[in-house]
C-alpha cells in the first residue's frame, strides 16, 4: 500500500488558528475577572502597632474578607478616617448590636468583660490589670456620653453597662493591660461603637500570610 499525505488548506489552518487565539483571549479574560473578583473581594493588611497582641504582631500580614459580615469575636479592619484619619486600625470584634456589655471592677483591681448577647451568649470573657485598679486614661463612651475612670479625682465607676446600637460592633485590641512601653489598646473604651459601614474586612482566620518574629 503506497503512503501519501494529505495537503493542508489554508482554511482549516486559519480555523485551527481562530480557535487558538478564542481560547487564549477566553483563558485571559476568565484570569482577569477572577484576579479583579479577588482584589475587590480580599485585602492584605499589615498590623501596626501592639494592640492586638499577642494574636498579631507588629508588622504581621493578614488577609481580610471585604465582603463578609463581622460576627462576635471576629478580628476586623477599621477603614481608614473612621477613627484615626491617615491609618486603618485592627482590632477584635466583643460585642454586635443588642449585646448588653458589662466592665466590672473587681475587688482585685482587675476589669473583666462581661457579655450579655440576644443569642443567648452571657460570659466573663477576661480581665485587664493596670496596678491599683487604675483604667485611666482610657473612658468608655456610649449614647453621646463619656463616662471617666479615675482613682478619685472625678468619680470611679465599678460597673460600665452600655448596649451596643443597631448598625454597629464594639471593639477591643486583643492586649490586655500595657504593653512593654506602657501604651494601651486604642479601641472602643475611647472611641465608642464602630458603624459596620465602617469596617472595611474580617480578617480570616489562618491567613497570616507572614508572621513576623
């Protein structure tokens, strides 16, 4: 049997090479949609500061959910100009709306958070030991009032209830007490509740993507 080939055309070459160049115009698109979803969707986020130790440390990256919705406990990222006007602060979600917060001076000069929520959930979480019972000068706003903690010169209070509003979250740093340099967490003790308009992502747990130290 005599071999031969078969010539080419030049139109099936064109539709091999049409079909070529459809799928890799295809292939380009979906990765362009795909890493615009996931910049509109996920965030990367360098810790600046102590306030969230020893969860997170100073220049720690973390990955964040623009999208998803802060739930009790979750680490979120305050936009930047909410609170303080040239930085975004992280910090940890302790209380959604309708959750009755408690901070109770105990008889040994430690504050401990008390959480009272709508689903059910009522624990003493931790305390905070600053020597001598002393908070200051952190305060605790809630409802366009400032209640001031101090040994004396104005007035101690021993118990702080507040009722975090609809449309909002309480937040704390994860620090308790001092850190090495003797600074406090910045957080709702001074600022008062955070609007969820305001958070700009949840941190997602176990994406640290460099953990420094």
């Amino acid at each position: 049997m005599n071999e031969f080939s078969v010539p080419v055309r030049m139109g099936d070459r064109r539709k091999a090479v049409n079909i070529v160049f459809t799928m890799v115009i295809i292939a380009l698109f979906v990765s362009t949609v795909i890493l615009s979803f996931g910049v509109f969707v996920f965030g990367r986020y360098e810790v600046n500061g102590t306030s969230m130790e020893p969860t997170f440390v100073n220049g720690d990256l973390l990955r964040g959910n623009k999208l998803k919705t802060p739930q009790r406990f979750d680490a979120v990222v305050i936009k930047k100009g909410a609170v303080e006007p040239d930085r975004r602060l992280i910090k940890r979600v302790v209380g959604v709306a309708g959750d009755t917060l408690s901070v109770v001076l105990g008889e040994d000069g430690c504050w401990r958070l008390h959480i009272t929520g709508q689903d059910g959930f009522d624990e003493t979480l931790w305390h905070e030991d600053y020597g001598n019972g002393d908070i200051a000068p952190l305060m605790f706003w809630f409802s366009n009032e400032v209640y001031p903690w101090s040994n004396g010169d104005v007035v101690k209070y021993h118990t702080v209830t507040v009722t975090v509003p609809d449309g909002c979250v309480m937040v704390f740093g994860d620090l308790r007490g001092k850190d090495a340099n003797g600074n406090t967490s910045k957080d709702s003790k001074t600022f008062g509740p955070v609007k969820l308009e305001d958070i700009e992502a949840v941190i997602l747990k176990n994406q640290t993507l460099f953990k420094r130290g």
